[in-house]
C-alpha cells in the first residue's frame, strides 16, 4: 500500500493504536494512562477477540483495524510452565510477533514490542547494554529471545522494549503478592541472591504513549532496541522491604503487613523449574541519549501504585 498508515496524513489529530494484550499488565496501564493523551486513541485486544495462538488472526486483526501504530503488550509469561509448554510459548512470544511485524512492516506502520531481561542468563557483573550478546537460561527467555529477532528481520520501523520486574495495581505481580504475604504471615523469606531493576508498568505505558507522536513523525528514524527499566537496582528482597516500608505510610498504622519479618534467603530455598538470571540488571542510557528522559524512581513509583490500590480498597 501507498505511504504510510494505509495512506492517512501524518498530521492527523488523532492517531489509532492497536494494542494486544487487553487484559495484562502493561495494556491495562496504557489505558487507564490514555486519558492524558486526548489524540491517541486506543483499540485493545484481548484473547477472545484475537487468539495469539493463531497467526491468521493476528494478521486479520490488524488489516481489519488499520491503525496508525501497532503495540504488542501480549505475551506468554508463564516462565516455569513454558519449560512444558514450549510450543505455546513459541506461538505467542515469536510467532504471533513475527506475523505482527512482517503485517506492519508491509503496511509501513511502526510496530512497538516489549521483551525481556530473561533473553541474558546473569552472568554479567555489570548492566547489560542492547548489544551484549542474549542467552538465554530457558524456554521463556528462548523464545522472547526469538520474537525479538524475528522482529528485526522483517521490518525495519520497530521499537523494542526490554523490560523487567514489571509491577503495577493490576493483575499479578510481586508488589501485590507480597502486600498480600505480608498481611497475613507473621514472616515471609524472599530471595536475595537475584538482582534487577523493578519496573512501573505505568511508568512504560506513559513513556509509550508520550513518544508516540514522535515515533509518528517523518523525521523519525532511531528505531531500535532498547532497554526500558527503572533506574534503581535491587534484590527481590531488597524490593520486598521497600514494598513494606512505602505500603506502611500508604496504608496507615492499621495495615497488619507492617509487623511482618522480611527474611532474605537464598534461591535454592525455593527451587523452580525454570532457572533465573542471578543479574540482570539492564543499562537504559540509549534510550535516555535518544528520547531525553528516564523512568521516575522507584520512590514515586511505587508509592504511585499503593495509593491506586488504597485508593480501590485493595490492600492485596
């Protein structure tokens, strides 16, 4: 097809963004955050509407919508259970991401993906950088690993987003999980020999959709990969105290969590069937030299996240 955008002017009002994913994390942050970004306007797609595990959809779904930017926040995160699903999280985390990336590199619309601190296996001692060399430990980090490099090979108009430790006041994750522990145990032991960079996942989806203009404009030309993490550097059990420390002036003197001991302890205290990195830890400074700014610190992040979860009654 002509031009861009199935032919639409890049000076258009308003853009339409497609996004996978409706019901995860990261999609459900870039719609709550859309509210801020009157001129984008936001298809979300979940798996009834779009079954990732068949490719002819992702295609279908995608010439149906014609939008001006595709975001794929969808993924296969079940990082022991891929260990026996593999051929699953194959589909969802490269299949249905190449079929994503050759549809919009065909119809000349950028194409935004998130991926993982999982495609490297730790061993580094210092913050990874988009051109350290991806290993992988398991299947989950493999096929990530594999939907980044499909990406790469079939449209040359991408943005991918490695990310970690994704936290936020929606679905599962870590921040609830342990608000929850700590409210009903009198201790909970948490791994301290793994290291990351917790990170909001409205802290992604607000730097999504604020450079989205720009990744929209003619002149734009640094697609890439990059690194997108916040900026502080922890353990999970490091992360875990401060989750209790901020949840305590959130919450108040009536929140049973502040009693809790944090106890760290080692991984082999809670072996899973799929290995982790023991660091991995990812330098943003690329994305920082070319988009001018940096996620927020954990501080405000967090804290920005319990108050979402007081503020909806949900202390877990």
């Amino acid at each position: 097809m002509p031009g861009s955008a199935w032919g639409r002017l890049r000076g258009i009002l308003m853009i339409k963004v497609l996004v996978f994913g409706k019901n995860g994390q990261l999609a459900r942050c870039l719609e709550q955050g859309a509210y801020d970004y009157p001129n984008l306007k936001l298809r979300l797609v979940d798996r009834a509407e779009c079954d990732l595990e068949h490719p002819e959809d992702v295609a279908k779904m995608i010439h149906t919508e014609q939008p001006d930017i595709v975001i794929n926040a969808a993924a296969y995160t079940a990082v022991d259970l891929a260990e026996s699903e593999a051929e699953r999280a194959q589909k969802v985390n490269a299949t249905a991401v190449q079929v994503m990336a050759v549809v919009t590199g065909e119809c000349s619309i950028p194409f935004v993906h998130f991926s993982t601190d999982y495609v490297f296996d730790g061993a580094n001692q210092t913050p990874y950088s988009e051109t350290d060399l991806v290993t992988p430990l398991g299947v989950y980090g493999s096929t990530k690993s594999a939907g980044e490099k499909a990406v790469r090979e079939v449209t040359p108009r991408y943005l991918i987003f490695r990310t970690s430790w994704v936290y936020s006041s929606f679905g599962k994750n870590f921040v609830k999980t342990m608000l929850r522990l700590m409210d009903e145990k009198p201790e909970v032991k948490v791994v301290d020999d793994q290291t990351g960079c917790p990170t909001s996942a409205a802290d992604l989806a607000h730097t999504v959709l604020k450079i989205i203009p720009d990744v929209m404009g003619d002149g734009f030309d640094d697609f890439g990969t990059y690194h997108l993490v916040g900026k502080d550097v922890m353990t999970w059990c490091e992360f875990a105290r401060q989750i209790q420390a901020a949840a305590s002036k959130v919450f108040g003197a009536n929140w049973r969590g502040q009693n809790c001991k944090v106890t760290s302890v080692t991984s082999e205290a809670f072996p899973t069937v799929a290995k982790r990195p023991a660091y991995s830890v990812m330098s943003t400074d690329r994305f920082t030299k070319t988009f001018g700014f940096e996620l927020p610190s954990i501080d405000e992040s967090l804290m920005a996240v319990l108050s979402d979860l007081k503020e909806g009654g949900d202390y877990a």
